[in-house]
C-alpha cells in the first residue's frame, strides 16, 4: 500500500456559543446617579397614625411627634474584571478565529452580561418585600393561579398595578403554557416590544431567563422597576498590542456593578421559591 498524506482543512469561521444579551434591563431603575461617588444615601421619611378629633383642649388634632425619616445607604460593592492573552502566532496560524476584538466581544456577551443578570435577580430575591414569596411547587395545573397569587401579593401592598413585569424559568413558561386557565386569560403576541418578552397575561409582561440566572429554587419573580436600582459604574474593556513581554494581545476589562432593592418598595418584589434564610 502507497504512503499517502491527506490533507486537512480548517475552517475560519468559529463555532460560536449560544448568547442571549441583556435580559434583566427592563427590570430595573436608573434613577440615582453615582457618578464621582461609591454610594448613594436615599432617606425615606415615615407617617404618622390617625386620632380621634377632640372637640376640647388644646390638643384637637393629637399629641404632635416628630415626624423620623430613616437613611438607605447605598455601596458599590462588585468590582469584577478578566484577562487573557492571544499570542501572536496563534492569531496567524488560526486562520483568524483568534482575533483579539471577537474573542473581547465573545468574553462580553458570555460572560460579563450574564453575571450581571443573574447578580440583579439575586438582589431582587434578597430584596423582596416581608411575605412576598410563594412556597408552593408549580404544576400544570397551579402555575397560573400561583401567578395569580405573586399578584395579590403586591396588591395587597398597594402596588401599582400598571408597569408590573414578570421574568420566568423555561420549565415554569413551559407550565404556565400547559395550564388551561393560562390558555384562556393570556395574551401572547408576536410583536414584543422587549428582548426576551414571550408574552403577557393580565396586562403584565412575561419575559424569560435560563433558570441558572435565578438563585437555586426560584421559579419567577414579579416586580415593577422603580424598586430596583442597579448601577453600572465603569465598564472598561481593552486590547493592547503588543504589550511588554508579550508579543501578541493583551485583553482586558473591569466592570463595577451593583444592584439594591430601595426600603420602602421592597414590596413591589414578590417571587415564587424558597422562603428566605433565617440565618
């Protein structure tokens, strides 16, 4: 038998991985602004209880308290970053499948804005409002009615109804689909207005993440924007070429994030999991 070489041929394009983009920026408020500083200080400012109208005395209205406020503190507290090098000879011998600004956009998408996502829904669960959570395990049969239930929750709280939206697991969209008195009252278009939207029910957006964004156990979560803030401080992404000691690419970047539910509209966060730890 000849001796024969057969070639072999590799591809330039990359297999890329699966990425989904920013899926928890709908969820959350940009309305305090930390620019120049590491925290921010909010006050919330208290009430007072009703009496009963005297017609005598000089007290009528009441004994008159001073009225307290109280202070949320606020304090960036995830500075993150990532490296990696691309020597030069791998650049050139891959056929291009190396390129430094693909493999930073690749780390970006993968990586860094999942973190960011999973971190947000995590302060949201911590966050939620005393009682706001449902125990109960989804079925086919209850995943509408215990919608229905994280609903009443911010009701009763006296949450506005408008601006609710909800972020979901695949299994409980999946179960929410399969229940019929879902069927009957959802409203699913084809038209979203939102990346990641599947769909609304109630008036409310139903938008869904892989459910290892979620803290362990945590089916859904239903909030409404304004009680969540999650600051984006500095994003910072780099190549160097050619850096000392290095012949090739030097990739970079730093992210500083947070994310804090405000005090007084924690009880516009209710979620379907565990109840929260005692210890």
């Amino acid at each position: 038998m000849p001796s024969i070489n057969y070639a072999l041929k590799y591809s330039p394009k990359v297999d890329e991985r699966f990425k989904l983009g920013p899926l928890t920026n709908a969820l959350i408020s940009n309305q305090f602004d930390w620019i120049g500083v590491e925290a921010v200080k909010v006050f919330s400012v208290g009430t007072v209880s009703m009496n009963d109208y005297s017609l005598t005395g000089s007290a009528r209205y009441g004994t008159a308290s001073e009225l307290e406020n109280a202070v949320q503190t606020m304090t960036l507290t995830q500075d993150r970053s990532f490296t990696f090098t691309i020597d030069r000879k791998s650049e050139q011998d891959t056929m291009g499948t190396m390129a430094a600004g693909a493999a930073l956009r690749r780390q970006i998408d993968e990586v860094v804005i999942p973190e960011v996502d999973a971190y947000r829904l995590a302060a949201m669960v911590a966050g939620a409002g005393s009682g706001n959570y449902i125990t109960t395990t989804p079925t086919s049969s209850n995943a509408y009615s215990l919608f229905l239930d994280l609903q009443e929750k911010l009701d009763e709280k006296k949450v506005p109804i408008g601006g609710r939206i909800a972020i979901v697991t695949p299994a409980y969209y999946n179960l929410l689909k399969l229940d019929n008195n879902f069927i009957k009252a959802s409203d699913i278009g084809q038209n979203m207005l939102i990346r990641g939207q599947v769909g609304e029910v109630d008036g409310i957006r139903i938008l869904k993440a892989p459910s290892s964004y979620f803290p362990e156990n945590v089916n859904a979560i239903l909030t409404i924007p304004v009680a969540t803030v999650s600051p984006v401080k500095l994003q910072d992404f780099k190549i160097h070429d050619n850096p000392p000691g290095i012949n090739g690419f030097l990739c970079e970047g730093r992210i500083r994030y947070d994310a804090f539910v405000l005090n007084n509209k924690a009880d516009g966060i209710a979620y379907l999991g565990p109840a929260p730890s005692t210890t």
